[in-house]
C-alpha cells in the first residue's frame, strides 16, 4: 500500500495546476477550471475547488520537490510566479531548500540533501 495522491482545496484551481506544471515539470493530467490534477512524479497532486465531503481552507501543508539545483529551482518558480518564502538556505537537518508559495497558499520547498 502507498499513497498515490493528494487533492488539496485552491480556489484559482487552474492558476495552482498552470503554476505547479511551470514551476517544478511537474506534467498536467487534468486541467479544468473546477479539479487540476500533475503527476509529481509518482504522486498525483489533485487541486479541488469542492470535493465530496466538506471541507475548509487549505493551511499547514509543503509539498517536498526533490531538486539537483536548488537556486535554479527557485529561480525558475519565481519566473513562473511563485513567490520566494524563504531561502535558499542549509537546514540544520542536513539539506538545501527554499520554500515557495503559489495560487491558494500551496506550499513547495524544493530541495537537495546535502
């Protein structure tokens, strides 16, 4: 058993899916103004306006992107509208990372362990 997917609440679900693709290749499964849906590599990342059970704003969740670069990783999400959190900077757990945020407060750290 493992887990395969994510669906995390945005409202501009096709800004978030648009941004995620551009920022991090991460590749477009589906784009729809109501449900976005990239695979990240082997788990998908589901971008819900409603879903089907109630539930409320998205607050306290990173996605963790494993990088080769982390400044060029940044940079390239910068450029496609993300904007920089903080870093890039070491951590005392032993990697380099920088966070951003982008379209309905989704969260990426990209990161390389070091």
């Amino acid at each position: 058993m493992a887990v395969t997917a994510i669906d995390i609440r945005v409202e501009d679900v096709e800004g978030a899916t648009r941004l995620l693709s551009e920022a991090y290749g991460w590749r477009v499964l589906t784009d729809d103004a109501n449900f976005g849906e990239v695979d990240a590599g082997g788990v998908r990342i589901m971008l819900s306006r409603e879903a089907m059970v109630p539930w409320g704003v998205t607050d306290g969740i990173i996605l963790h992107h494993s990088v080769e670069d982390v400044v060029e990783a940044a940079r390239v999400a910068e450029k496609a509208g993300a904007q920089l959190l903080d870093g890039p900077l070491r951590t005392d757990w032993g990697t380099e990372t920088a966070y951003l945020r982008g379209p309905g407060n989704v969260i990426v750290s990209v990161f390389r362990d070091i």
